[in-house]
C-alpha cells in the first residue's frame, strides 16, 4: 500500500519491537514478481510527474535517490531504472 521497499518495511519492524524472526518470515510473503512491478511503476509515474523523457544523469539521481529512500534495495534500482530508459 506504501509502496515500501524492503530495507524500508524492516526499519520500520524493527523500530517497533518485531522480533528479526517475525521479519524475516513476513519478508517471505512479498511476491518477488509484485514487488518488481511496484518498482517499475513507481518509476514511471515519477517520470511522468518530472515530464522529463529523456535519459540524463540529473534524472537518473534524483530517481535512484527516491527510490533508495522508499527502501529499495540499490541492485534492483538501477536494474529497474536501465530497464525503463532502454525499452524508450
């Protein structure tokens, strides 16, 4: 629903007390396919709201940057961000 990624939902846990067992199992349920998905919208909408369609490496940063910051792991980011510039 918050569109978190994983590194993001265990801060959170563990902020709250979860035991890391608790945590590791219900790291377990994210669907791997879902949560690449996610990405890959977050990044589209994102470029959308930028306007920007051109691949420069200011957009490339503050896009890395936002999605580091929601929790992302970095591997999947910058997959997902070559990704999406290539297919244009």
């Amino acid at each position: 629903m918050k569109q978190w990624g994983r590194n993001k939902i265990i801060v959170g846990l563990k902020a709250k007390k979860i035991s890391a067992y608790c945590i590791k199992k219900g790291l377990e349920e994210i669907d791997e396919e879902e949560y690449v998905q996610t990405l890959q919208k977050i990044i589209e909408k994102r470029m959308q709201i930028s306007g920007k369609t051109k691949y420069t490496r200011l957009i490339h940063k503050k896009l890395y940057d936002y999605l580091y910051q929601k929790g992302y792991e970095s591997n999947l980011i910058a997959e997902a961000i070559n990704k999406h510039f290539k297919k244009q």
